[in-house]
C-alpha cells in the first residue's frame, strides 16, 4: 500500500478493510469505532472470513461494538477471558498478506482526539508471517 499522507488513518483503515476478498483477522483491544465496526461487517457480507480477537473487559464497555459483531454472520470472535491481563495487540491481517499495526486503537478517540499512528505493510512477506503466527497462537489460546 502506498502511504497518502492526505488520507486520515481511518480513511485508510477502511480503505484496507474494504479491499479484503478473502480474510480479515481483527486482533485489538477495543472496537469502540462504528465506522470500522461496519466495515468489518460489510467485509463478512462479501464473504470474507472475518475472524475477530479482542479484550474481554473492553468487549463489555460503553460504545463497544463487539456484541454487535458477535451476532453478525461470517464474524467469528473470541476474547482473551483473562483477569489479571489485557489483550492489548492493535493489529489486523488482510487476506494473508497486508499487515495494519501501530498504537492506533480503533476508536472513535483514536480518530478524534488521540495522537496515534497506524502503519500498513504489504510488502514483508516475513513482518506479516510473525503477525499470522501471533494471530493463531492467540486464537488457539483463546478458543
């Protein structure tokens, strides 16, 4: 993906998230933004296989759009059920190959207010093995 400094991080974001045809792998701490909330549901719409890991704590705060993606059809998602920690990754696969990471939480803080940074990376194929790998661990751990 080439950088558009001119395109706020969530326009970007979802400029990701609507290109997925056919994997998209949410692993973030919270999901308190519905504009990316609706994108990870019109990504299962098109059949993508949407897979979402977040923290479970944050999944039941005010605003969270979790529950709403927990009954979406295609959204598979699991929490981290852990007390004495948070799941706090803030990272995304697209279709096995673009990696999003970066402090960037997605909320609607983080698009309003905060000073965040997201990075998106499409060409190290070896960065985005290391998420993958990191994703599955965590989904298998979580299950």
């Amino acid at each position: 993906y080439e950088h558009d400094a001119s395109r706020s991080s969530l326009m970007q974001l979802l400029a990701v998230i609507g290109d997925a045809t056919t994997t998209l792998d949410v692993c973030v701490f919270t999901i308190t933004c519905n504009e990316l909330a609706d994108a990870i549901i019109a990504a299962a719409k098109r059949k993508v296989r949407v897979r979402v890991i977040t923290d479970d704590i944050q999944a039941t705060s005010q605003g969270s759009d979790v529950s709403e993606l927990a009954r979406t059809p295609g959204v598979t998602l699991r929490t981290d059920h852990q007390k004495e920690a948070h799941m706090h990754h803030k990272f995304a696969l697209v279709d096995g190959t673009t990696l999003v990471n970066g402090s960037f939480n997605w909320t609607r803080a983080a698009v309003l207010t905060n000073y965040e940074n997201v990075a998106i990376t499409s060409g190290a194929p070896g960065l985005i093995g290391e998420y993958t790998r990191e994703f599955e661990r965590l989904w298998r751990a979580f299950a």
